[in-house]
C-alpha cells in the first residue's frame, strides 16, 4: 500500500510515522507513506497557499490552484482508490472504514488548514470526506495521521500477532473486554480466577460476556 498525504505543515507528520508500529511497517516494506509539501505547488513568490475568503469572515482559506496543481501530478503517477479530504464534517471514522480502506492500494489524504480549503476541491477533486470526531482540530494533520495508523495496522504482517487486529475493540461490533498481566495479585487487587484457570473455553466465553456488558454500558447505541 502506499498512502500520499498533502499538507502545508509536513512537520507535523514527522513524529507519527517515524516511530514504533508504523515505522516498522515502513522499514520492512509493508507500507509506503509520503508527505507532500502544498507550498510546493506554490505559484506564488513567498510560497502563499491560502487567502481570504470571498464574502468576508474570519480565517483564511487553502486556494485551489496549488491543490489542483499537486492532485493532478500525482495522478499522473498513479491511479488513486480514494482521494480523502480530512474534514469535521465528513462521515465519522470507524473500524468498519478502516477495514475497508486497509483493502486499497493508492490513498491520497488531503489536509485541510485554516478555515478549510476552496469548496471547489471538495466538489471535483475528493472522492472521499472522513472526520475522526465532532469537534475542530487546528488542521487535518492530526486527523490523517489518526486514520493512517488505523489502516496500517491492519495490513498483513505489520502486527507481530496476525490476530491482534482481529480481537481489537468494534471489529465484531463489540468493546474489548478487560485485560490482565502480572503480577495475578497486586496489593489485593486480584486478576479475575477464570483467566488463571487455563480453561480457554471458560476464558473465551468469560471475555465475551464481559465485551458484551461493557459495550451495552459504555457504547449502547
């Protein structure tokens, strides 16, 4: 897979890919991810990428001619699955998506900034809006780092354990029961008999009943 993102704050997505799971995904060939600098696509002399908005109003607006500029070179190097804008008010993220997108070959992620980019590139250019949350982060480079490691987590081989991804929390509609580790007693504070009894049936049966209760407390919608 190979995952493009453009932003006119590269740094910002410096830390994220190069550390732990997604850094070795990428060292051992899994995975590809590449920033891309909006200033780049620039025609302006001091690298401008935004203006003000038509109408008046708070904030300024990504313009849509560095855009265009960047989206069309990279389509001349390869056919996109999905060209995402990270937006608050496109679909909710979920793990049904993630697996979903986790399927594709070639992702391109467009960060917005500001107060969002010319609704132009929204109209002809995404094929796809994403919000990882109804709130407003100060742009989408955050955002797109948040929905990258979750499809990157599940591509084949990039987890130590195949099943690991498998038994996250909502991959069969359920929370992730409690889990456990040593010392069994702590201060008093013992580890659930069941999970000691080396009975995998009981412990399966154990931890759905325990998923089944927490989603019906925590997410009953």
């Amino acid at each position: 897979m190979r995952i493009d993102i453009i932003t006119c704050l590269p740094k910002l997505l410096e830390s994220p890919f190069n550390d732990s799971i997604l850094k070795r995904a990428q060292n051992k060939g899994l995975v590809e991810v590449v920033v891309h600098d909006l200033r780049d696509y620039s025609e302006d002399k001091h690298k401008k990428v935004d203006d003000y908005a038509f109408g008046g109003g708070a904030g300024m607006v990504l313009m849509i001619e560095p855009i265009a500029k960047c989206i069309r070179k990279l389509k001349t190097e390869r056919a996109y699955d999905e060209i995402i804008y990270m937006s608050p008010d496109g679909e909710n993220f979920s793990q049904g998506i993630a697996n979903e997108l986790s399927l594709k070959k070639n992702i391109l992620i467009l960060c917005g900034h500001y107060k969002g980019v010319d609704e132009r590139v929204r109209e002809h250019f995404i094929t796809r809006e994403i919000s990882i949350g109804d709130y407003v982060l100060s742009g989408g480079e955050l955002a797109a780092a948040v929905v990258s490691d979750a499809i990157i987590r599940l591509l084949p081989g990039v987890l130590g354990d195949e099943t690991s991804a498998l038994s996250d929390s909502f991959q069969d509609g359920l929370v992730a029961p409690p889990v456990y580790t040593r010392p069994a007693d702590f201060e008093g504070l013992r580890v659930p008999d069941v999970l000691l009894s080396g009975h995998q049936k009981k412990i399966e049966d154990w931890r759905f009943e325990q998923s089944v209760q927490r989603t019906k407390l925590r997410r009953p919608e």
